[in-house]
C-alpha cells in the first residue's frame, strides 16, 4: 500500500545516486509510494538515465532538479561527495523535507549543518543484501528527526527487508557488524568451500555445500529467535565430529578473529565521520 504522506510537503520522493545499493533502496521506494512518486538523480547521466528507464521513474539531470518541492530525499552517494551534494541542494530542498542518507560514517549532524538545520535527518546503515529484499536497514534519527520521521523512514525502506532502529552512537558497531558482516559471510563460505576442496570435492559441488548450509543456518537462527551457541549445541554431539571442529576455530582464535575485524570496522566508520571537510 503506497504511503500517502511522506512529509509534511511535496509528495514526490528523490533518490540521488542510483548504484548497486540505491538502485536497491529505489526498488523499495517505488513499493511505498509507487514509481510515479520518484526522481532520481545520479553523477552518471547515462547509467543513471539507464536506471530511471528501467524502473520507469523520472529521471533528473541535476540533484537540484531532483529535491526541488518534493517530500523526501534519500541520499545514496558515497561519503565523500556527501558534503558537496548538500551545499548544492541547499536552498532548493524544502526546508522541511525529510533526508534520509545511506552514507555509510557520515553523521546526521554534518549533514544537518550543510542543510541550515531545518531538516529533520535519518541516517540508515544499510547492507547489500537489500538487493535481494533481505538486508538489514538501520535507522537513527537526528536532533528534527522525530518518532513519526522516523516510522516513514522505515516505510520508504521495508522492501529491502529487516528495519531495525537504535541510537545514533551506535551506528559505527552497527556498520561494524551487518554493514561489513556480509563480506565475513562470503568469506566464510568461500572458507569452507575450499575445505571441501581440499577434501576431494568438485569445486561446483563444494561451493552449493557452503552456500546452503550457511544460507539454511542463518535462517534457522533467525527462525528460532534462539541463542546461537544453543542452536550449536544442539548440533554437538558428545565426541563427535563438530565438537572437534569447533575446539578447532577456538584454538586458532577465529571467534576472537571476528570481534576484531567488526571492532575495525567500527574503528574505520568513525575515521570516516572524523575525517569529513
């Protein structure tokens, strides 16, 4: 069901940039409001002409074009043309529209200050497996951004699968975990087919092993709502097989392997805020 009101002005919803993640954020939009409602705007005129056409949404030639008089804009360029697109549709973008950026480090704050803090602003940490309609969205508002902001947001986003919401100091741990933990998945499995390998299996007959049996355990835990060392348990039996493979990745200290690649992640998505010009 299209929503009727994104915010409290125009009805229509800009995208600006339209990659690999605002193509699937754009598949979401067209969901809720329906394609008729969106603009989109990219700095590849022909891809992003290519992309409106496929969606049959309105193509703009300039961000300016795109944000004027409509009700919410999602920005989805990379963090370091974030600053630059905000200076450029400031003064055009109704000063109550509601911006939601996908920016991965840049803080609502910064963007809040390049829009003259009128803005109510949500900032998503999204992850690739929206692509598919099942990625994580996390939401966290600004200091305008309000409970009712907030539940459009998640609207706009619910096509790209499970919208979670939490405070905005906590948006680096988060890029940490479901921002970068798909790549620690496909390392996973891209690990485990090269075992099967190792252990005379095809390589094609290897990777569908991996594949699934990751792809059937993270909905198994996500079915069960259940703890996962119980879930791992319930797979160990006394002696057997996987308690020595997981005695294994203890010893060779893969579990603390893990912390510490999402403790540098958020390490690095700090850098990112930090660094801004």
């Amino acid at each position: 069901m299209p929503i009727e009101n994104v915010s409290g002005t125009g009805a229509d919803v800009a995208l600006i940039g339209a990659g690999v993640m605002g193509e699937a954020v754009l598949v979401s939009l067209i969901d809720a409001v329906g394609a008729e409602r969106i603009r989109i705007s990219d700095g590849r005129a022909e891809h992003g002409a290519a992309v409106a056409q496929r969606h049959g949404v309105r193509w703009c030639a300039t961000n300016t074009e795109a944000v004027d008089g409509v009700g919410a804009v999602v920005i989805a360029v990379k963090p370091k043309d974030v600053g630059a697109l905000a200076t450029e549709i400031d003064g055009v973008l109704d000063a109550a529209a509601l911006v939601v950026s996908i920016a991965a480090g840049i803080p609502t704050a910064y963007l809040e200050s390049r829009l003259g803090g009128t803005n109510p602003v949500v900032r998503v940490m999204p992850n690739t497996p929206a692509t598919i309609g099942h990625g994580v969205s996390v939401l966290s508002a600004g200091t305008s951004a309000t409970a009712d902001h907030l539940d459009r947001t998640e609207q706009l986003l619910a096509g790209t699968g499970t919208v979670l919401r939490v405070d905005e100091a906590y948006q680096d741990v988060v890029t940490g975990i479901s921002g970068s933990g798909p790549a620690y998945v496909f390392y996973l499995i891209d690990a485990l087919a090269e075992a099967g390998v190792l252990g005379g299996l095809s390589r094609d007959v290897a990777l569908d092993l991996a594949r699934a049996t990751v792809a059937g355990s993270g909905a198994m835990a996500l079915a069960s709502g259940e703890h996962p060392a119980i879930l791992r348990e319930r797979v160990s039996s006394p002696a057997g097989t996987t308690v020595a493979g997981v005695r294994e990745l203890d010893e060779r200290g893969v579990r603390a392997a893990v912390i510490a690649a999402v403790d540098a992640a958020r390490a690095r998505s700090v850098e990112l805020g930090r660094d801004l010009p």
